[in-house]
C-alpha cells in the first residue's frame, strides 16, 4: 500500500463526492427548500440523509442491480417522482400561508432528515451513480486494499456533506433578505420539484 495511491483514491472519492452535493435533483431542491423555510436547523440534518440512505443504495448498485429486473430504475423513478410532487405540495402548503418566517426550530429536524432519507432513497441518481462511476471505482479500490476503498468513501462523504452543509448554510442565511425574497425562492423551489417530478414519472413511464 503506497500513500500515493491512498491520496489518489481520496481525491477521487472527494471529487465525485462534491459533484454529486452540487448536481441538482429533488433532494438538493428539498435541502434548500428545508434551509429557506426553517432556517440552519431544519436544512443541515437533511445533508446527513445520504448517510442513512446510500449504504442499500450502494450494495443494490454494486453487487445487486445486473440482477435485477430491467424494470427496477422505472419502479424507483415512478416512487420518486410521487414523492417530489408530495414535497413539492407540503412546500406549497406553507407558502400559501405567506406569514412570516418561522424561528429556526430544531423540533422538526428529525422530520426533515427523515424525508431527506426517502428523497434521496426514491431517486434513480444515486443508483445511477454508483453503477456507472463511483461503484467501478470503489470496486477496484477494495481489491487492491481495505484502506483504499474507505479512503475513497471517506473522500466521497466527507465532502459531499460538508457541500451540502455548505449550500443549507447559504440558503438559511437567506433568510436575512426578508419573507418577500424567501417566498420568492420557496415558489421557485416548488415549481423545480414539479419539474423534477414529471421528469422522473416520464422516465418511469416510458423509460
């Protein structure tokens, strides 16, 4: 085991992990909606959702999916796209209230976590993901070493979250701008998810 060859797969694992928290989707869409509705403390346990959610998704994807019924993608972008259209009219709901801003409250963090987990679950990018770019890596990493492959996933990880804690920290500051300018982006988050959804239902749909 060479260090060179550990820092390599690190700063692989590291630069996918920052394009995967930057590529836009439904669980970016949610994240941002979370940090402008709720503030810091409701967006930044969302960025943790990948955690929960990517170790099934990664074993699917690695070892599972050429197994797999050729329906199985169709299935899960139908289920997500369902389920962008069901964040994207609870976020409809709170913005027809127009009230202003809730307080940051840490109350609900573990409800917003907790449909980050299926957002992000429910959409074909991650399986994507993982089988056409990040799985062949990891694969080729573990059987040179162990130490490689989690050098890789701790890359991958660890700045994806710290990406995603990032943009939940721009969004939630945000909110300084006033309930007009967040409103503003609240509504252009719910017509994004509807995008996202009838992209993902045309998918499941046609294929």
């Amino acid at each position: 085991m060479t260090d060179a060859s550990f820092l390599s797969y690190f700063i692989q694992g590291a630069a996918l992990g920052f394009a995967a928290a930057i590529t836009p989707g439904p669980f970016q869409t949610y994240l941002i909606s979370e940090s402008l509705s709720g503030g810091w403390r409701r967006g930044a346990p969302v960025a943790f959702a990948p955690l929960l959610s990517d170790l099934p998704i990664i074993l699917l994807s690695v070892f599972l999916l050429n197994q797999l019924p050729e329906n199985f993608l169709r299935v899960i972008s139908l289920a997500g796209g369902a389920f962008a259209l069901y964040l994207a009219w609870r976020l409809w709901l709170r913005w027809r209230k127009g009230a202003d801003l809730p307080k940051e409250d840490s109350s609900s963090s573990q409800g917003s976590l907790r449909r980050g987990v299926i957002a992000n679950f429910l959409t074909p990018g991650p399986y994507l993901f993982w089988v056409l770019v990040s799985g062949p890596i990891l694969l080729a990493a573990l059987r040179q070493s162990f130490a490689f492959g989690a050098a890789f996933l701790f890359g991958f990880y660890g700045v994806m979250i710290l990406s995603l804690l990032g943009i939940a920290l721009v969004f939630s500051q945000a909110r300084r701008l006033g309930p007009r300018v967040v409103h503003i982006l609240l509504l252009l988050s719910i017509i994004i998810l509807v995008i996202f959804a009838g992209v993902l239902l045309t998918q499941g749909i046609f294929g």
